[in-house]
C-alpha cells in the first residue's frame, strides 16, 4: 500500500488527448458541451509536463504502474513514432488496402493505447483460440493474461485475395484515410457461429454487436502485428475526454493515488450510482488507503440504438461532477474507447481487464453487468449473478480488487437514494431505466434526490429532442 | 524419464474390475466373447498382488503414479469403504431420493474412479462457470486443472421440491438400486442454451448428446460431494476391460513402463490406426524410452445412434491383438467409461485430461477429433484442425505430451496402410467410415490389407445383424 510516484517523461506529440486544433489551428474548433470541465486542471498540469520531454521515443515504451503491472508487464504502445511517421505512410501507401468499419477503428484505437495489452494487432488464430476457449491467453513466461473477447478483424473473400501473398497491409479508415499497418499477417476462417456462441452463450438473432458487426462481416479474419500511423482522433468535441491508459496511469501518480477504482458504466449517472462511488472511496478510506481516486469510466465505442448516446452522456456526467454529486478532486472522467459486446460474464471481464491496463487496481461490478434481455425469450440472457462470479474466477485477474455493488434504490422515507434495506422492502423504489426513460421523455420529474437537477435537465432535453425528429419523420401508415 | 516401480496396496473389494461373479457366485456367469483376453495375464497377476493386501483402506487414497501426476495431486476414489457400506446404505435410504438415467450412471462412474480428479462430485456452480468460461478449475494453491466438460446431475422442479431443506441425497440407479450419496448439495440454474452454445459453439438441432441429455433435462443442476455405495458394473460381460485409472497406474508400474501414450477412439481399429500406434512406440524407443506401453483405450459410455457398438467394437479390437497387429506384450486395452460428447475441441481436452489421470504422459491427438459433421450445415462442425490446436493451448495440459496424428491411407502400390506421402498422393485411396461401413454392409471385402481378417469379419457379422433386424421391421410407406 505504500505510495510510489514516478515522473514519465514523453514526447508523445499529441499528449493526453490535447484538443486536436491545437496542432491544427486553420482546424474549426470543436463545439464544447461542457462549461466546467472536470479535466482541465489535469490537461493544463500535463501539458506543462510534457513540456519538458525531450529526445526521441522507443515505440514499445515500458510504462510501469506504481500501484498494479499492465497485463504483460509493460504497456502496449502501437502508435508509430513521429519521426518515423512519414516513412511508414509512404510505405502503406504500397501495400494492399483494408478498408476499416467505423467499429474496426475502434478497436485499432484500443489496441493502439494498450487497454488490450500484451495484445501487439488484431488476433491471430492463436491468440482467437485461446481466447474463444480459455478467455485466457498463457505469454511466453507461462503466466497467464484475461483475455476474454476476440479482437480481431474480418475480411471477404475479396479483400483476401487481393492481399495475395503480401505480409503485410495497411487499413484504411472508413473515410479512407491511411489509419495503420498490419504486419506478418495471418489469415484464418472466421466460424461466425462458433465465435457468437462461444462468445454470448447463445445465438438467438438479435444480438446487437453480432447483428451490427459479426454478421454481416466477411468469412475470413486476419491477424497480425499493428502499427498505427497517427493517434486515432473523432473530432467530436470529446476527445479530450479520450485519454490513454499511459495518461491515466500518469495522472493517478500525479495525484498521488494509492487506490484507483474503475466504474464503468454506459448509463446516465444517478445518485444511486453516485453514492456507491462515495460510499467505495470511504470503504478504501476504512482499509488504510489516504487517497483512492476514483476513475468514472464511460463506455464510449459502439453502443445499441436505445442506449443514450455518448456525448449526452458525458454532459450528463458533467453535470455530476458540477453539482458536486461526485468530487473533482478525487474523480477522474474519461471515455473508454472500446465498443460494447453485452455478452454479459464474458465482456465484464474485459472491461476489468482493460482498466488493470490503465492502472486501475480496484473494479466495482454490478448486478448484471454487460447484460440485457435474451433477445427472443422474456428473461435476462444471464444470470444477474453470473458476471461478479465469472470476474472473481477469472484467469489473468487475480491481481484485480473485485469490489461488488451494493444495491442503491429509491428511498421514499428518507427521500433519497440509499443501499437497500430488506428489513424495510417496502419504503425502497427500484427506478428501472426503462421507468427512467419514461419519466424523461413525458417530462414528468423522478422523485426528489433520484438524480441532480442539471444532470436530470440534460436528459430531458435528449429525449425531448428525440421527439422533435420523430414528429419530423412521415407517419407509417399501419395495417 | 527414470523409472520409480512402486507397489500399491490395495483392499479394493472388487480389484481390478474382476468379473462380479467372483464375488456372486450364484449369479449367472456373463456371456465372454473374446476367445483370448488380452487382459488375462493383467488380471491373473493383480489378483494375485490383491491376496497379500491387508488392513483398512480410506477413501480418500493418495495414489501417485511414477510417469505423471494425477491432476490435483492425488487420485480420486469416491467408493465408499467395504467396511463402511452398511451404514452409508442405512444413511441413504432415509434421503430424499433423485433417479438417475442411463448417462448420468455414466458420470457416476466416471467421477467414482476418478477419471475427473480433482472433481469430487458433480460440479457445484463455482466449478460449472470454470468450467464453462475457462475450460479449467483453480485449485486452492492457486494452480490450474483442465476441466473442459461440465460434469453436472440435472434435476426437474419437482426433484428440486421433494429435496426441500436437505443437505444430502441420495442416487438411485436407472433399476432403482441406491447408487450414491450426494453431500452438501448445492442445487442451482441450468441455462440448457448457455451450457449447449458454450460446450459446442452451436445450438443447432441435432447435436446427439444435447438432444439425448441436456434437452429433456430438468431445469436444475445439483451439485455435491459423491460417496458411491459399490463400485459401478454394467453385466455385461465387459466389466473386465472397465479398468480403473488407479488399477490402469499399477498395470503400467507392474509392466515397468516409462512412457504410456493413449490412444482415443470410439470406431473400429484398422492398420492405418495399428501403423500409427506401432509408430508411435518406435518413436518413443528413439526418443530414448526403453518400454513405452500403448493404452488403447475405447470410450464405453453413450455414443450416436450410427457409431458401431461398444461390445463389437471390443470385440474387434480383440480380433487385432490376436491376429498381431498390435502387441499384447506393450498394449492395454481398457474401456473408458464416459460418455461422448461430440464437441470437438472442448471435449479432446476431456479425452485427455482423464488419460493423464490413468497415467498417461503422451496422448495421441487426431484430426477433428470427438467431431462430426454440423447438423444442419454441410461442413464439418469443427475446423479439423482446432481439436490439436486447442489442446496444445489448453490450461492444464502443459505437463502431458501431445502427439499429432499422422494420416494414414490405403497404398495401393504397397498393398497396405501407410502414411500419407503427398508426392505420390495418387497412389493414396482415403477410405472415410461411410465407405468401411458400406463395404461391411455390402459384404465386399476392403482393400487386401486395410483391417486384419478378423477384425473384419466382426464388423461384417455386425451389419449384417443389423439388416436382418431391418428386414423384419415392416416397411413403411412413403408419401
């Protein structure tokens, strides 16, 4: 439990997510949602930092945590360095062309920060395999990394033969872009069944990831080595949110942190929510530690249609943090990248996973977590339970603090939020977000204390204008 | 590779799968069809080192083998002591009581012997998820056993009632004979589609032992700690060849092996098999081993409707010993008495796992093994490659040695089976099981040389058996 604090020097030429137009000023600036952002003071110190880096970068930089080892022992980097930037491109400019989806980027840009270290690229049959069966992957050592979803990259018949017998191939983004370099590649059948069953525990249609992604992907996966040409950019206004588990780690030093522990989450913040994190940091407070910081971890990838979408969600965070809900102080908000799967005990433990990799050594789990309805039966398609379970179980995370959730519900005595008494069921309200919804979309308000007003206000106004483009769209006319 | 002989005593009530009759005389003796027992010396001998055994034996003996350890450390043996079987059948019949099938009998067995070690019962929900998501268990030092089958007792709502409180019950055989006592039971969900998608990475219709077992199954799993009042028999004049792993550990001892290679199958033996075994050996004899011993071990338990049946299968595999294509001197034939799975990849590992248990350091690995083809697709269900790929990956397996398969076919300038040459791939005829089991049901004869006579000839008497059956089913009409 004792504090070490190690100063990383970088030249990392857009570091920890510096608003892209600083580099490119002829560039519109991005439209910020946010009046008060959480993050400045950590920008405005890091940037100062950077400012002393000096000499050139190693591609693979080892990155050592002071509080927990990224998965591997060092963290992975796939982003080439700017000194060799111009080489590489005009190198992939030769090579056979990929062309990349919106969600493939997505997984360029996690692989590229190391959130899926020791992983170098996309899988290999190999690595797909061990991660198919075991969600494990043994290194070299004999020790064994989680690694629980195939992150790998489909292609066609076509594309296949196209890349012939070239050993390498660049990517390119979905807005044809030179995005990255993919060396000594491996091409292997892509079981499209065999992947969602092992993967979901089912294969009733309907699956979002595998609907949207899976299925219409081409028979074929290619495997291999990354290199990605420049940092993976959105230029939505968020991306300073974006910051990297190098920065991450970074942060926690520069804070001090001697716990960090993850929440993710894909939902609006609640107080509910709100007084689990407060209640952690207390808990971590009671065992001896003088400084946990919390990260608040927005999912930020592919999410399906009903899901809020990412930038109200992260105005909806704001809000929080400016209400004072959760403290700046000791929060830190950043938007994971990956996309989401809802593969229920599977995925929960790559979103453990990901935050050992961005220095996180305590995970809340919750009930349920990365789960939805079965698609075609009225049930959960897993067990609430299964996933805290699978997470404690799981191979590669031993190291990781498993905290479980508390139930938070409505409290209609104390008008508040608070931890669920059985003893006294009935004074409790469980607000669903489907209940949620319904009350944001009527514009009726939830009970008093359920969330902050600005944080409330911010999904109203999401949901309202969601109305606004349905009365816009032609009336379908029903049989 | 020194070899270490150690003797173990034993007061096993019925050593070495002598035949019951020793025991009950007055019961009618069971029909032998082997004219010469390959086992004979093996079971003359132990029966002989079973009179100088003395004293109490416990029921949790520690059995280590000279080539390779039991997983878990120790052999498991749940067979309740001779001594204390009266008090524990008193115990049980005073227990609420679940009737198991056919299959689950099996797993009795399977689990008795400890084929499974180190499973104790059937699987309690913590080791089911291991299973299920890992494919392996963590044991309590923090080392890995392979599990990649769950080994679970399902029970219907009303089993799960009559239970009620209780934290004990007992197993009445498919005759209604008590079988077992299941301890500190733990009953819990059986998401049948969960446990199909993830053991078989399908859920298409047709797969034999979902259809067999896992749908008609109750809505529950109960797990436990077994204790199994006599040990499992079958009267069918194949108990003999049912040999326990730790009886399989002394015969390989008592023959002074230093290697003992497995060889799974569940089809009739023909020289492409023998030419790979022989090989085999004579590997081993290079690699430095001074008696490697072939454990050629059929699996006993449920098999598909059209897989040849166990009895002429044993039969057969009598036929080859006694016409010489293998070597009685170096060869134990045994039966393995689990039932098949059909689930390619995730099941080899099973297949291996319990032959390290029997003692076994080397496993001969095939192509596609424990597959068959997609129910519903024309495609085999499994890449055939992934059963070797997966095993050599799997946790827990790093200490048994895998063997890959070398194809054998048909010479026809040779006039034999010998390993596939590709640069004189024409001179190769492939013949597939569809074709052996045309040629057996046509009564033509196979190429000179591809089974021994004898071997043949039981298959031949088999289909014809099965086509006067046919003959006197009445015709149906078709539409």
């Amino acid at each position: 439990m004792s504090l070490t604090i190690r100063l990383h020097i970088s030249t990392h030429p857009n570091f920890l997510g510096q608003p892209k137009f600083h580099q490119n000023p002829t560039k519109i600036l991005p439209k910020y949602i946010y009046q008060t952002n959480p993050l400045r003071p950590l920008v405005q110190n890091h940037t100062k930092m950077s400012s002393i880096s000096t000499q050139k970068t190693q591609s693979k930089r080892v990155i050592k945590s002071s509080l927990i080892d990224p998965d591997g022992g060092s963290l992975i980097d796939l982003i080439v360095p700017e000194n060799e930037r111009d080489l590489r491109v005009s190198e992939a400019e030769l090579l056979p062309k990929i062309r990349l989806t919106k969600i493939d980027l997505e997984w360029v840009h996690v692989l590229s920060e190391g959130w899926a270290s020791p992983l170098k690229g996309f899988m290999r049959e190999n690595e797909y395999l061990q991660s198919l069966h075991f969600n494990s992957l043994r290194m070299q050592d004999g020790s064994v990394t989680n690694m629980s979803l195939p992150i790998v990259l489909a292609i066609d018949d076509k594309a296949k033969d196209d890349i012939g017998s070239s050993p390498d191939v660049a990517l390119v983004g979905p807005g044809g872009d030179l995005v990255a370099i993919l060396r000594s590649i491996e091409v292997y059948k892509h079981n499209k069944e065999e992947r969602i069953a092992r993967t979901w525990g089912t294969t009733a249609p309907g699956l979002p990831y595998a609907e949207e992604v899976i299925t219409p992907a081409g028979n074929w996966l290619i495997g291999g080595d990354l290199e990605v040409l420049k940092e993976i950019k959105y230029n939505d206004g968020l991306d300073h949110y974006r910051i990297s588990p190098k920065d991450l780690r970074k942060e926690f030093d520069r804070r001090e942190a001697d716990a960090v522990f993850a929440f993710q989450l894909r939902n609006p913040v609640h107080n509910g929510h709100a007084l689990l994190m407060n209640d952690t940091r207390k808990r971590l407070l009671d065992m001896g530690y003088k400084n946990p910081i919390l990260l608040l971890h927005p999912l930020g990838g592919f999410t399906k249609a009903d899901d809020v979408p990412l930038d109200v969600r992260m105005e909806q965070h704001s809000k929080v943090l400016e209400d004072g809900i959760l403290d700046p102080e000791t929060t830190v908000v950043a938007i994971f990248p990956s996309p989401m799967h809802y593969a229920g005990p599977t995925e929960v433990q790559w979103h453990a996973k990901s935050r050992i990799n961005a220095g996180a050594n305590f995970y809340i789990v919750g009930r349920d977590p990365a789960g939805m309805g079965h698609p075609t039966e009225k049930r959960d398609l897993y067990d609430p339970d299964h996933g805290k379970k699978v997470l404690s179980m799981a191979p590669g995370l031993e190291k990781l603090n498993i905290l479980p959730f508390r139930v938070a519900a409505y409290d209609t005595v104390a008008k508040k939020m608070s931890f669920f008494d059985p003893s006294r069921a009935k004074d409790f309200l469980f607000i669903s977000g489907t209940k949620m919804r319904t009350f944001a979309r009527t514009g009726e308000n939830p009970p008093d204390g359920f969330m902050c007003p600005g944080g409330w206000q911010v999904l109203v106004n999401y949901y309202a204008s969601l109305q606004e483009e349905e009365t816009k769209q032609p009336a379908t006319v029903s049989a």
